[in-house]
C-alpha cells in the first residue's frame, strides 16, 4: 500500500495554515528577489478569476441592455462566481484526504492567492530605471498587471500607477488572503478572491448595474483588511527611513479627502502618505476607456512621482511582507 501524508495532516488546523503561509512567504521572497524579468500577469489564481469575470461580461453585460436586466444578470454572474468558488474550495478538500498528495492542490491554490512575488518583480523593474522617461520604456508589465494604458501618458503617471499597485497588491495578495485563509480556510480565502479580488485596480470607480453586486461585496469583505493593511504599513514606515508615518496617519484621517471605494481608498491614502506622493488625475485604461481621479495627498507633496516614490512604494511593500511573515511565525512559536 502506497504511502500518503493525508492521515497525518489535519488541513484545517491553524498549524497547517500558519506553516503553509511560512514556507510561501519565504519561498517567495527568496524568489522574488533573484529571479530576473517582469511579471505581466497576476497571481494564477487572481487571472483565472479576472479571466472568468470577463468572459462572463462578456457575454451578459451588453450596452443595449435595461439597467434592471443588467442587475439581474450581474446577480447571476456574482451567484456563479459564488459557487465557482464553493466548488473549487471543496474539491481540493476532498481531494486532500482522499488522493495521495492531493494536499498539493492547496499549496497551488493558496500560492496562486497569496503572492508577492508577482508586484515585487514588476516594482523591482521600475525602480532599476533611473529617469521618468526610463520608468515609461519600461511600463509594459505595470500596464498588463493594472489594466492602465500608458501609451499618451508620462513617466509621472507611470509611477503614480506603481504606488496605487503597490497599496492594491499589498492588500489583495498578502493582507487580505492571509487573513481569510487563516480564520475562514480554503472556503474563506476562494470566496475573497472570487467574490472581490476578481478586479483589477480602480475598477471600484467604474461600478455599472452589472458589477454592483460585486462592488458591494468588495468594499464589505474589505472593510477589516484594508484597515489592518494601514497598521502594518504604519509599523512599516517607521523602520523605513524615507517613509512618514505620522503624515500618513494624517492621511487615512483626512475625511476631506474623497476616493472612491469605501475600503481600497483607505489604503491608497495610506500610501499617499506614507511615500509623501499625490495621487490621482487622469487614467486611461487599455480598452480606451477615461476616467478623471480625484487628486489625494499630502498638501506639501508633488503629483511629479518618480523612481524615489515607487522605490519607497517598494520598500514599503518588503517590510509589510516581512512583518506578517514574522506574526505568522510568532503563532506559529506560541
């Protein structure tokens, strides 16, 4: 009789969860910062989701349409994807106990969920030019990962794009996942990503009849991670020399400052402050699409973002991934 590891491995137990996020965190640091090249797509499991959402508007979100049908058929698809993710979770429960190595479908899973490997590449591309004009020549993965077009654009808004991916992925692929997948399991973590984590960043602004259920649900399901993602940024920019953490404090409670989205907006003006950056102004997406962002910053600080912001972006972004890998260590060691 073959061996198998499943009748020694209890999956929905915290010390499997917590191990499991130990050794991805690490794997992935280590590899996010000697492996060469761009990352022009998101996590696996962020693009099959991204990927499964458009094909579904695709097919159902047709301009022609009464704004009740779209509703309706928006409903329908947030169901679907709903139960997409019921579906893949189980499985890969079931197929945990009852193949031999099944449990290496989580690994893949949580790996494709939890990811930090694919901004830091795409960050670590940026920050390697030295001028403006370098950071636009070198833009291509940015736009692939963000949704943006960069072609009439600036270097600026370039790196401008490369703080706002640098706060989104920080929430969606690290703070957020971890989080679910710890309390909630695989179940919580599917549904996050399903459910939420299906958009790319600023889609929040361009909310039509067929994604208000999403939308809905994203702020919601966001609400605790967005907020916990600002106090491990905040303990970030205090061991990061060039960051300001009392001036992204200011920030998060400037209630004068309006962005869209109830809970992405509050990590984007954490890290307006916390790099000393504005943000906002015109985005261009690649499918034509414009849309006019209201500007949020510091009152002092430029909207010319550089290679110095995306560089302190990046930074930002290592320390946080640093210290939830030391939480998850230190539950790990109690």
């Amino acid at each position: 009789m073959p061996f198998s590891f499943a009748p020694y491995l209890d999956f929905e137990s915290s010390f499997f969860k917590l191990s499991l996020l130990a050794l991805i965190l690490v794997l992935q640091i280590i590899l996010g910062i000697i492996l060469p090249g761009q990352s022009h797509k998101p996590p696996h499991m962020h693009w099959f989701a991204q990927r499964l959402l458009a094909a579904l508007s695709q097919k159902l979100n047709r301009p022609n349409r009464s704004k009740g049908s779209l509703k309706i058929r928006g409903l329908l698809s947030f169901l679907f994807m709903a139960l997409v993710a019921w579906s893949i979770a189980r499985m890969a429960e079931v197929l945990a106990y009852s193949v031999e190595y099944g449990w290496a479908l989580i690994v893949f899973l949580v790996w494709g969920t939890v990811n930090i490997m694919v901004p830091w590449r795409a960050m670590r591309g940026l920050i390697a030019q030295k001028t403006p004009y370098e950071i636009l020549r070198k833009a291509d993965a940015l736009s692939d990962l963000t949704g943006f077009s960069f072609k009439e654009q600036d270097g600026h808004t370039v790196a401008r794009a490369g703080v706002f991916y640098a706060g989104y992925s920080m929430l969606r692929y690290l703070v957020a996942p971890v989080l679910f997948y710890y309390f909630l399991g695989l179940m919580g973590m599917m549904f996050y990503l399903f459910l939420s984590a299906s958009e790319k960043p600023l889609d929040v602004y361009l909310v039509t009849p067929f994604t208000r259920f999403f939308a809905l649900f994203e702020n919601i399901l966001d609400f605790i991670p967005a907020r916990l993602s600002c106090f491990v940024l905040y303990i970030a920019a205090f061991i990061t020399p060039t960051a300001h953490p009392q001036q992204m404090l200011k920030m998060i409670f400037d209630g004068g400052q309006k962005f869209p989205g109830l809970s992405l907006s509050v990590i984007f003006k954490g890290f307006t402050g916390a790099v000393h950056t504005s943000l906002g102004g015109a985005v261009v997406y690649q499918s034509g699409q414009k849309i006019l962002l209201p500007w949020i910053g510091p009152k002092a600080a430029s909207a010319q973002a550089g290679v110095a912001e995306i560089k302190r972006a990046f930074l930002l972004h290592i320390y946080c991934t640093v210290l939830v890998l030391l939480l998850i260590l230190a539950m790990l060691a109690v």
